[in-house]
C-alpha cells in the first residue's frame, strides 16, 4: 500500500541522508499553537464571562497533552498540526514524520472538527479535546510510522533501485531506534487498550536489524 503511494515522486525530493544523533524530539507545530488559541478566543467571546476558567483550562489541557505526548512519545522530525485548507466542511488535526513524509507522501489525518460556520465554538472545543486526549490516536500514528518503514525496508527493493532505498533505510534508522529505545514510554501516554502493543519491541528490534543490514 504505502510502496504505490511514492512511485510517483521518485525522481522529485532530495535525497540527503540524516544524521543518527537525533537533536530534539516531536513537536506541536505554531498552526497548532495558533488554532487552540483563535478556537479559545472565539469561545471566549462567544459565552458568559463565569465560564472564562472553564475554557481557559481545556484550551491548556489540550496544549499541555499535545506538547506533552509528541516531545516525550515521537521521534525527531515528528509535527503535530492541523489543516484548514484542505476540506471544505473539516479542520483535520494531522500526523506527520518530515523524514518518512520525503520518501511517503501525505499526512495521518488524526481526528476532524467541523468548520466554525457549521458548528458552536465549545462544540468544536469539546471535538479537539476529544482528538487529543484519544490515545489510540497517537498510537495509531506509531503504528502508521512502523508499516511505512517496514514496507519500504522489505518491498522497497522490489520497486526502486538499491540506492534509493539505502537512502531511506538510513534516514530512518533513528526513528525506528527511538521507538525501539523509548518503548515503555508509550504505556501511559498511548495505550487505552494496548493498541500501541500490536508492535512489540521485538518487532521494532528485528526491522532496525534488517535496515542496518540495508544500509552497509
């Protein structure tokens, strides 16, 4: 599934490799940062003063999770964001690792909020702070890093050349070791019914064996 989705743009990125020491962990992207802060804004102006606090602390739980969860779960290069552009009805909360996303286009759409002319400010509040505090969503972009890279690592050489390949393996190598390494982290932050646990840490052990032997 995911080797079809980048045939078409073989020829079309850069190919540079990235180093193995990661310098600093998944982030909350600034169009995420904006958008809780205009959502709590216009909830803000749109209900009695009384329920100031109210919103005030779900716009920061859902800041502070979010934040949380993406410095301390993901790998470098991780963004957690939002598109408002793309769908006319939606605002989708989005899932991306820039390194995998070079080689495998597009984005995991994490959960969607009605656009504000189709539904109340709290509404679209209470939407996001259910997206962010769903933790199957967040594992499930785990999940989706693991069968990209593996996809590629096994089925890769069957479409492209071995090169285009070694490049992918090697760039990849310190996403699959920090899920490896930081493994147990996931259970608190990730796991409502071990979703996350469908992948091993064995499993992770044996795809970075194979996309080491890849890229000798």
């Amino acid at each position: 599934m995911y080797i079809s989705q980048i045939a078409s743009i073989r020829n079309n990125i850069g190919l540079n490799k990235k180093s193995n020491s990661p310098q600093f962990k998944g982030t909350v992207s600034p169009e995420f940062v904006e958008y809780v802060d205009t959502l709590r804004g216009d909830c803000l102006d749109t209900y009695p003063k009384q329920f100031s606090d109210r919103i005030n602390n779900l716009c920061d739980n859902i800041m502070n999770k979010a934040q949380r969860v993406m410095q301390n779960c993901f790998p470098p290069e991780s963004v957690l964001s939002v598109d408002t552009n793309t769908d006319e009805s939606y605002d989708t909360i989005t899932y991306s690792n820039k390194v995998i996303k070079k080689y495998i286009p597009g984005d995991l759409i994490l959960g969607e909020l009605h656009k504000k002319h189709k539904d109340t400010p709290i509404e679209r509040l209470k939407r996001l702070h259910q997206i962010v505090f769903d933790k199957d969503r967040f594992s499930d972009a785990c999940n989706k890093d693991y069968a990209k890279v593996d996809a590629m690592t096994y089925e890769g050489a069957d479409i492209f050349d071995k090169n285009f390949v070694k490049d992918f393996v090697n760039a990849c190598i310190p996403i699959v070791e920090f899920y490896h390494d930081n493994f147990n982290l996931y259970d608190s932050e990730m796991t409502d019914a071990n979703h996350y646990n469908e992948r091993t840490q064995a499993e992770y052990a044996e795809l970075l064996s194979k996309m080491k032997e890849l890229s000798d």
